[in-house]
C-alpha cells in the first residue's frame, strides 16, 4: 500500500453541552460518576488520555441532550444532518435501492457507504446481508441499538484504517453506549406529516439502568416504531415518470416489425407516446415504507476483582417494511399474444411490450425483513499501575428476508396462450376452455384478468445471511518511557475476524423466471482476517506532542496483504489557540459480496441494436476474486481558537482515493459489443434481457474541502443562550467512472462512482434555557448543485433550506415523587419545503433531499 498523509483535526465537540434540553430528562447517573479525572478511551486511539479535547484527530460527539433537542429520533436523522454526510442511502427509493428498503448508512466525505468503518462500544458490526444496487456492503445503522441506550456517538472525520483496519477509508462512527444509567426512562413519541398526503410514526423508547450486585451495572434498552408509508402520489411536488411498457401497452408486429400503441390507448387511460402507449407509475413510488421495528440491547459490567472487569452485551433488532409498488412490474420477457387470443385485433402474432396490470390497479406489495442479532463479551485489567490490557469477542449476524412480487414469465405466456389459472391442465383442456383462462391484454377491466392474477403475479423469494466473528487483544501503557513533555504512551494488539455472507433463492428466481427482477443465484462465500497493529504518543515538548500508528492485515488469496501507516501532530500554541496536523494511508479490502458473491438488478439501458432507445433490463454482476483492496491517501490541516466565549475550529481535508472497487459499465460492455451472447443476452424478440458484468478496480476520486465549527454559550438575565455554526465546503471532487474524468463537485453524479455532492452543507442553530423552559432553533442548509447527466444540458438543482422548532417544559414530579416529566413540541421543516426537483423518477433526488415534508411532534417523557 501507498504510504501518505491523512487528515486530523481537533473538531471539538459541537453543541454538546449548548443544546440541552434542559435537566427535564436528566437520568440518575450512578455514583459510579465522581469527581476525580478519569482516563478514557476515545475513538481514533487505543491509548487512554485524560481528556478526548487534547487529541490531534477531528472527533465530533453527539450526545443525547443534542438528539433531543435537535428533533434527531433514530440513526437516519443523525446521518442526514451531518455536514460531512453525502450520498447516504436512507430513503427507500423503488428504483435505485431495490433490497436495502428500511436500513440506514453513513458516507463520508461521498467516498461511499462502504468507506465509514460502523463501531458499537468500540468494536465491530456485522454488515447488512443485502448491498446497495452498487454492490456496497455497508453497516445497516438503523439496525445497532434502541435510542435511549446510546449515550454519545463519536465520529472520527480521519482515516482510520492504521488504527481499525479495512473500512475505514473516510472515517468511524463509534456509538458508545450508557453505563452509568441509574434509574428507568420512558419516551413516547408521535410524528406526523402535516400538509398534503399522510405519514406517521409512532416510538416508544424505554430504558432502565441499575446496580448488578455489589460491584457491577446493567443497562437495558428497547424500542418499538410504528411508520405509515408515503406514496408519491400524495405530495405535490411528483411530476409525470412514464414507462413505455404499461396496460394498456403496445404491440410489434410480427409481419413488419412495426411498434404500435394500444388501439385504446388513452381511452382506457393510457398515454399516449407515439409508438408506444404509456404509463405514469410515479404515483406508485413509496418515498416511506411502511415499517414496524422493534429494537433491544442489554449490557452488563461487572467487576471480577480491584483491577479486573468483565462484561457483556446482547442485541437484537427486527424491521418488517412493506413497500408498495407498481400494480406491476414490466413484462421484459416480451411474450407473445398469437393471432388465435379471441381479442387480439390485429390478426397477427404480436409482440406485448407492456404490463399485465396498469392503469386503474391497485398497487402491490413487496415485503423484507431484515433481522440482526449480536453478543458480545469481554474483560479489561491492569497489570501495573501504568500497563493495561483489554480482550473482546464478537459473534454477530445479520438476515434479511426478501419478498418483492413480480410476473412469472412462463406464467404470463401460459395465460397469453389461453392456458392461464392455477388449475388448469393444458394437456386434457383447450385453450380458453373449462378452467383455462386466457389474459386479455387489450382490456383493463376484464374479469378474466383479475382472476388470473395470483397466477401470473409470483413471490420472489430470497434469504440473504451475513456472519461476523471477531476476536481482540490490546495491551496498552501511558508510562513507556519519559519525554520533556511528559510519559510516551502505546498500545499493541492484534485481531482475528471471520466475515461470511450468503443467500438462497426460490427456484423460479434460481431459474431466472421473473419477468422483471428476472432472478438471483444461490451463493455463499467467507474469509479470515488478520491483523496486528501499534500506536505510540510522544509528548516531545509541553507544547508539542506526535502520535503514530502502523497496522498490517492479511486477507490472504488474491487480496495479499497491506500496511498502513498514520502520523499526526498537535502544536499548542498558547492557552487559546492550537494547531494540528496528521497524514495517513488507508484502505479497504473487497467485501466477500464482490469477491464471492451474485447480484442482479434491473436497469436502465440503452441498446444500439434498436437505435439507442432505452429498455429496462437486468444487470447482474458476478464476484470478483481477483479483485485488489481500494487504497486512500489523505492530510489534514486545522487549528482551534477560543476567542471570548467562542469555541472555533478550522479544518481543510484533502483524500485521495484509488483502485476504487465498482461494477463495470453496464453501458460501455453493451456498446463493446451488443451482439455478444456471453455478455448481452436477449430475448427471443431481440430485445435486451441481462447483461451480464464485474467487479472490477477501475474508478479514483479525489475531494477536498474546508471544515468550520463555531459555537459559544451566553449566560444572561433573559437566560442561557448557545449558538453554533457547523458547515462543510467541498472546494474539490474530482472522480474517474468509465475511463472519463469529471469535476463532480456541485453536481448529481448520478449513476457514476460519485455521490451527489452539493458544495456547501451548513447548520445553524440557537439553544435558549431559563428555569423549567428550553427553545431550541435549528436552520439547514444544502447549495445547489447541477444535474450534470448531460454535459449538453446540464440544469441547476435548487437549494435546500429548512427550517426546525421546539419547545420543551419541564414539569418536574408531575406523576409522583422523585420523578421528572417533561413534554416537548416541534417541528421539522416547519416551512413545508419540498424536496428541490430532478428530472429522474420520483421528481428529487433520494440521496439529498427528503420527501417527508412538514413534520410535527409531540413527545412526554418520564424518568424515575
């Protein structure tokens, strides 16, 4: 691996203290909490420091005060109002996040969701059994830990990879949880979408913390939402998304090749496209599925002796998301209606390029369950007064459960024929006799049709498994030896992981049978990892203090092995202002998925052999073995100030990223050559059924920008007030996808390696408290950005400006003694803005705006 510079940064903790909602829902900490200066382990070290401020690496906290008074309910919310977020998947988006519907990532820096490494206490998560259309493993965030558990999480903006290894290209979310809570918290939540169209949800958050025995605490936490869907067709921002393949559809016809719509095309509804007939399915686009989830963790510590301690956690999470769609999807298997079918009025063998339900159907249903479960145990000692040791397992699973419906094609053809209905048996019945039903193409209302439906209409069935062993042994020391500044720290330690995924599909979907989704292969794969890796702090001077970090893995086969290394530097200046430095070399490894594993999905593709019109088909991509880890180069440059009552933090951060693991160009091995039956496969019409491509390391993107973090705390007679500032500024995002390099700072970048990647990202907010009474004001901003799909034509995306309120009342022992309660009301958006228009179906673009609109809340909280 390269060797090089990375950025650091101190970005102070913004707002954690500023934005409290007041001592409304302080639980009883434990006396566990005294006075006296602890050392602590913070994300981005393995070395204990007195304090996370006097670190050289930009860690940003967010703790449970500024969840509640930011409005931030679940780790969705979180992810979309970081700055330094661009590109995350976190809205179910029907047409470019097929199987990931009701998960959540992060991406920072839009290296890719691939690229933020996901920690739970300091130690690793299993990824989500299902990848992004991409072929992007990821952590699925929504499904970690119920809310009320989480005491503060910790985002390192650094690579990482010399300190955890693989995935830590652009950085580490760490979510650390509470193990000081002494006492039982209840929330319940109600959040609605006011204005046009109707979205709900319902939490209900619960926690109780306490003594285990003499010596020990246990932390138990669970949660349970309850969302309504959104469909597009009940906001007012949808505009028309046509399909030229609808009901009422349109023909080719076998005598002279010719494609004609409908003959009642827009008498029964349709649109009316020349050739073709066309469908609006816009309306059928879920922007919230419907989701129940029910969440669990349990943790306990206890202390096996004066200077040992134990403990374990267990966690669970189940999310069932019903999606609706389409009453339909496209018969891209493009059957045949012979000139027999007692309705075709063209006296001819025709070819149906349509659906078999559209226009006046009602939507259907797709069902997924995603299921994750986790145990973990450890112990930590001291073996001097100077020296300690730490030890972990991680065993930790993740299932999703995949039900879309889609047409079976032999199905579909069958009923064409006049040999449709579960009970029919062509071999003794004519066709269109007794219980031989023929699908009727030319009418919408047919009964036939309807009664045909749970024949043509099939179950997609896949079950996907994801598995995470890990096992850690660190033994770190802050008295190695002494320097003018103090006593040098290390850590050593070495880690073993055994990452597996597979799946199993159905056998219409092994065979390919669906009309649309066409289908998915049965596959599993694994590997074994192993690392070693050391960090040393040296105080050099009073002033002065460098960290290094150096970590080797071996992935064995193909992949090889790496090492990475990481310098960073810390300059006090004076009292109030200091500077930092840090430069580091990164990577990340192929997941199993693109090194062993299979994934089709359908796509939009434009074929030559048919003048370059554009036909949905299927893109399935094989695993890679042969695939190299994606390696990162980066710096960071800063400097912290308090000026008065200002804290101010100033980072610029540059990454270079390389060998960036993709799926190769549907579109570029199509115009290679569209006659190649191994690569392009067609349908018996002519037309393009799958395309067949890899993994491949082909695509880099370099990105810099500026970090600014402003926030300060005002006692007055009025009242306490903290305002803060937070803003991300891309000055660069340049990236290589099909052998072209493109300037993608400021633009969509879609269907490209880049992420959407508007230039400036900001939040402003204000925190007032006085006595039982708390406000709190937030203002987010994201820049306009270009849709840049056609260098020719490249149109302006508008901003996007929001607007969040609350208000919360601390009413003290309302319900009994020795109790709080406390109401809070608010509101997200409260100006009702749409999310800004793009030209792709669904009218905005999933990955930066939100369709949820206005938002309001009402929420009653107890502790006691």
């Amino acid at each position: 691996m390269k060797g090089s510079f990375t950025k650091s940064a101190i970005a102070w903790s913004v707002a954690t203290a500023a934005l409290t909602t007041s001592n409304a829902l302080h639980s009883q900490e434990s006396a566990r909490q005294t006075q006296a200066v602890e050392e602590v382990v913070v994300t981005g070290t393995y070395i204990k420091r007195k304090s996370q401020l006097d670190t050289s690496t930009p860690l940003r906290t967010y703790g449970q005060d500024e969840f509640s008074a930011a409005g931030i309910k679940d780790a969705r919310d979180l992810i979309q109002s970081l700055t330094i977020n661009a590109g995350s998947q976190n809205n179910a988006d029907n047409l470019t996040q097929n199987f990931t519907a009701g998960t959540s990532n992060i991406n920072l820096r839009g290296l890719g969701v691939s690229q933020t490494l996901v920690l739970l206490n300091g130690k690793r998560q299993v990824v989500s059994s299902v990848v992004t259309d991409q072929g992007s493993s990821f952590v699925d965030t929504a499904s970690l830990l119920p809310n009320l558990a989480i005491e503060r999480v910790e985002i390192l903006k650094d690579g990482a990879s010399a300190i955890y290894g693989s995935d830590a290209v652009a950085g580490v979310a760490n979510f650390i949880t509470r193990d000081t809570l002494d006492g039982t918290e209840l929330q319940i939540e109600r959040r609605s979408r006011s204005g046009n169209g109707s979205q709900d949800d319902t939490n209900i958050d619960f926690a109780y913390g306490g003594d285990l025995g003499e010596t020990g605490h246990v932390l138990f936490a669970a949660s349970y939402l309850d969302r309504t869907s959104l469909l597009l067709g009940e906001v007012d921002f949808l505009r028309p998304a046509t399909s030229g393949f609808g009901n009422p559809g349109s023909y080719t016809l076998s005598s002279t090749g010719e494609t004609v719509p409908d003959p009642n095309c827009v008498e029964n509804g349709g649109i009316d496209g020349g050739a073709f007939c066309r469908f609006d399915f816009g309306p059928q686009v879920t922007a919230v599925p419907e989701e129940e989830r029910l969440q669990a963790f349990a943790r306990s510590t206890w202390d096996w002796d004066e200077t040992t301690q134990v403990w374990a956690e267990f966690g669970y999470a189940r999310n069932k998301v019903t999606r609706e769609v389409s009453p339909s999807f496209p018969a891209l298997s493009t059957p045949t209606v012979l000139a027999s079918h007692p309705d075709n009025p063209f006296g001819e063998d025709v070819t149906f390029l349509g659906r078999p339900y559209g226009v006046g159907q009602p939507t259907e249903l797709n069902f997924y369950e995603h299921t994750t479960t986790r145990f973990a145990v450890g112990a930590e000692g001291e073996v001097s007064d100077s020296v300690s040791w730490n030890f972990s397992f991680v065993r930790a699973a993740n299932d999703a459960i995949l039900n879309p419906r889609d047409v079976i094609a032999s199905n579909f053809q069958a009923a064409l024929n006049g040999f449709g209905g579960i009970n029919c048996d062509p071999t003794t019945t004519a066709a269109g006799e007794g219980e031989c039903l023929y699908f009727n193409p030319f009418s919408i209302d047919d009964p036939d049709n309807d009664a045909l439906r749970d024949f043509i209409i099939g179950d997609y069935l896949g079950d996907t498994e994801s598995e995470l062993d890990a096992i850690e042994f660190i033994v770190s020391g802050n008295d190695l030896f002494e320097l003018p500044g103090g006593s040098a720290g290390f850590a050593i330690g070495a880690q073993y992981r055994d990452e597996s995924v597979s799946a199993v599909y159905d056998s219409i979907t092994q065979q390919d049978g669906f009309s649309f989704l066409i289908g998915n292969q049965n596959f599993s794969g694994s590997r074994d990892v192993y690392g070693i890796f050391g960090e040393l702090l040296l105080p050099v001077s009073d002033t002065v203090e460098i960290s290094a970090a150096l970590r080797y893995e071996d992935y064995g086969g193909s992949v090889g092995d790496t090492t990475n290394p990481k310098l960073s530097v810390l300059w006090a200046a004076t009292d109030s202002l200091s500077f930092r430095f840090s430069g580091s070399s990164s990577f990340r490894a192929p997941s199993v998925h693109q090194l062993q594993g299979a994934q089709t999905n359908f796509a939009n593709i434009s074929d030559p052999n048919n003048n370059g019109e554009s036909t949905f088909g299927g893109n399935r991509t094989l695993g890679n073995p042969d695939l190299a880890p994606e390696e990162s180069n980066a710096f960071n440059l800063g400097a912290s100030y308090q000026l008065g009552a200002w804290d101010i933090d100033l980072d610029y951060w540059d990454f270079s990223f390389e060998d960036v693991l993709t799926r190769e160009s549907l579109v570029d091995v199509v115009n290679a050559d569209p006659n190649d039956p191994e690569r392009v496969v067609r349908t018996s019409a002519g037309t393009i059924a799958i395309v067949n491509t890899q993994f491949i390391n082909a695509e880099s993107i370099d990105t810099s920008g500026i970090d600014l973090a402003l926030k300060a705390t005002y006692d007055t007679n009025l009242g306490t007030f903290s305002p803060i500032f937070d803003a991300t500024y891309v000055l660069d995002y340049e990236f290589t996808s099909g052998g072209v390099t493109r300037d993608g700072a400021g633009a969509l970048n879609f269907n490209t390696v880049g992420n959407p990647t508007p230039e400036l990202r900001a939040n402003l907010g204000l925190s007032w408290s006085r006595g039982i009474h708390n406000a709190n004001v937030f203002v987010r901003h994201v820049s306009s950005y270009d849709d840049n799909r056609d260098p020719e034509n490249i149109e302006s995306i508008d901003s996007f400006n929001t607007l969040d309120l609350q208000y919360s009342v601390d009413l003290g022992e309302l319900i009994r003694s020795d109790s709080s309660t406390a109401l809070t009301f608010g509101v997200i958006n409260a100006t009702g803005e749409n999310p800004p228009f793009v030209d792709v179906a669904g009218s905005y673009d999933s990955r930066t705006g939100d369709p949820r609109g206005r938002r309001i809340y009402v929420k009653a909280a107890f502790s006691f």
